[in-house]
C-alpha cells in the first residue's frame, strides 16, 4: 500500500495569547512547526514501561510519561514570526526560535503553555486515530 504522507508541509499556528487571532493578519504571532513523524511523536513522548506485582501476587504492567514542555517545542517548531520584548536595557529582543521564547520573560510562559497544548493536542489525536 503507498500512503500519500502528511509530512510535506510546513504548517502554521496562531495563538490566541494576548487577543494575538484578533490583531491585524501581518501582526500575528506565527507558530511555523513541522508536521508529526513517527520519529519526532517517539522523541516527544517518550514512554517507560515497568513491571510491578500485584496484590494477587501477578506482576503488572504500568506505563510513565515524561512531559517536558521545552522538547515538544524544539522538536516541532521551526521559526516564530511576529513576537518580541523590551530587554531591562530598553533593547526590543526579536524570539524567533524556541530557545529564544524559554529565554523570554515570564510573561511568555502562557503563551508556551498554549503552544504545548495544541501540540500535545496534535500528537494525542494521531495516536487516537490509530486505536
């Protein structure tokens, strides 16, 4: 069977941090991520399996996840258009990368939160299609 895969495109996401989907279209924070692989989803959602017994004395299988907000970002995101801040010095700092967006004030850490969650959203969901 050949599949026609749905990892040839980049895509973009808009946050609504900030009323962001309400400013003006070329103002918009844009979040540029590439599309899930089976490759990337293991990376960022690493699973341990461990055995432990019972109370009947059976051993049972129990499954943990390590969530870590900054590895699902770096793994997907591959440019940020449109968000910046006033450094301490009065310098306007452009984030254009994740690791320029975890080095950004406080503030940013909402907006992180949303990000994380549309794309925990996106890699739950293609595990749900499969079951």
């Amino acid at each position: 069977m050949i599949l026609q895969p749905s990892i040839t495109k980049s895509r973009i996401f808009i946050p609504e941090w900030m009323e962001n989907k309400d400013a003006n279209t070329d103002d918009q924070i844009r979040i540029h991520y590439r599309p899930v692989t089976v490759k990337i989803k293991e990376r960022i959602f690493p699973r341990e399996f461990t055995f432990g017994k019972g109370a009947d004395g059976e051993m049972t299988p129990s499954m943990a996840i390590k969530i870590d907000r900054k590895k699902y970002l770096d793994e997907l995101v591959t440019k940020i258009e449109n968000l910046g801040y006033i450094s301490e010095d009065g310098i306007e700092i452009k984030v254009t990368s994740v690791a320029q967006l975890f080095e950004g004030p406080v503030e940013f850490d909402t907006l992180i939160d949303e990000i994380y969650a549309f794309f925990s959203e996106l890699v739950t969901s293609r595990i749900n299609e499969k079951n």
